[in-house]
C-alpha cells in the first residue's frame, strides 16, 4: 500500500463475522478494499460473506481459523492474501470458565490469554513479512485494559505492552501499529443478556455523551488509523469510549 492509496487494499480481519468485526469489515469492502474475515465459526463467516457479497456486492472473503491454535493459524497461511496492507485483529472473548480454587483461576486466566493476546499475536508474527510499506496493523483491545477488569482487562492490557513493541520493530519498515480501545458497545455478541435496558441505561450514565458505543463507532476509528492521514500514527491506544474512561 503506497502512502497515498485509500482503496484496493488487501485488508484481514479477525472476528469479523459479527458486531464490532463485521461493522469492520463492511466499512474497508465498502471502500473498495478486497477484504478477508477469520474466525473460528464456519456458518457465521459464510452468511456474513454470502450477505455482504450477493445483497451489497462487496469483496469478502472468509477463511475459517482458531487463531489461538498455531497448527490452525499456519494452515490458513495459504488462505489469507500473499500481501496484507491492513490487518485487524478484532478477534476476543471472555473467557466464562467457572470453578472453585486454582484450578478454576488457572482455567479463567489461560482461557482470556488465549482467547484475546494468542489470537492476535500468532497471526500477526505469522503474517509480519506480508505487510508493505505503509502498511497498518490495528488491535481492538478494551477499556478494560485501562480500567480493570480482572483477567480479561489484564489480557487486554497485554495488548497494549505487545503493540508497544510490535510498533518499535515494525516502524523501520514503514508499517504503523495502533490499538483502539472501545468501551460499551451495544449491538455485539460480548454482553449477551447482561446488557439489558438497566445497564444500557448505567452504562450510558457513565460516560460524558450520554450513550454507549455502536459498532460503526470502533469501525470508523479504525478505518482512520488504516488510512493515508493517519500515516505518522503509531505506538498509539485511541480511546473510543464516549469519555467513559473517566466514570462519571
């Protein structure tokens, strides 16, 4: 990707099939961009492809991936495109293993590392010698990483130690790495049945717009950080909370 394109692009990913992702991905098809989505669920890849591609006629493409299993990830290697100019890694969950003593600790603490920092680390060293110069790597972590949130917010947090360095190593070459960090999104898979009207409603209370996120929020944040006028942003966490960092 020169420093001046802004459509043609070869654009991955993960998670995309839904929320956050799929609005993602939309947004770089909608563009012109060739665009790839990973993920583990094969129905939920396909329908969102098949939707996009038959009823807006848009470029995506799915390739089934468990981006935490390095055999799984290096398999898909010869799905994904030979050059990668935008890569977000979107892909995340938390994980809800319960159980008593360490063992239920252990289970929940891998369970998030795996599920959050695995998914994206193991494909982005997997693909480094696939992005151009001027190519964007964008990692969608959370406000939990700044606010806590046990060893979810922890492993998201991570995130935020790794792109430091990733930043550091890929900089020379051209490439820019960035992490955005929403807060409440409504319209996504992460809550389920917890982000009732009540907590819609306190949730909404704690920011200074007076509303929650919607996944064309984190979408158009990171559509900017893959663009040509965010080219000398890197190394950088841009909140995208509706000030809900600051709990009010």
């Amino acid at each position: 990707m020169s420093e001046n394109a802004s459509v043609g692009r070869n654009v991955v990913v993960t998670g995309g099939g839904t929320g956050i992702g799929r609005a993602v991905a939309t947004r770089f098809a909608e563009s012109g961009d060739c665009v790839t989505i990973v993920g583990r669920r094969r129905e939920v890849l396909r329908t969102t492809a098949e939707e996009l591609r038959s009823e807006r006629g848009l470029d995506v493409t799915p390739v089934v991936c468990d981006l935490a299993d390095p055999d799984d990830v290096e398999a898909a290697l010869a799905r994904l495109p030979s050059r990668i100019d935008v890569l977000v890694n979107n892909a995340g969950s938390r994980e809800l293993a319960v159980g008593a003593g360490p063992h239920g600790v252990l289970a929940r603490w891998r369970g998030d590392f795996e599920r959050n920092v695995l998914t994206a680390v193991l494909v982005t060293e997997s693909v480094r010698d696939r992005f151009p110069e001027g190519g964007r790597v964008i990692t969608v972590t959370s406000l939990a990483a700044l606010r806590g949130g046990g060893s979810y917010g922890a492993s998201k947090a991570a995130l935020h130690a790794w792109n430091h360095s990733l930043a550091a190593q890929l900089g020379p070459l051209g490439v820019t790495c960035n992490v955005v960090a929403p807060g409440t999104v409504a319209g996504t898979e992460f809550f389920g049945v917890r982000l009732n009207d009540a907590e819609l409603t306190r949730r909404a209370g704690r920011t200074l717009i007076g509303r929650v996120g919607r996944p064309a929020d984190v979408a158009a944040s990171v559509v900017f950080l893959a663009s040509a006028e965010a080219g000398f942003i890197t190394g950088e966490i841009l909140q995208c909370n509706g000030g809900e960092l600051l709990g009010r």
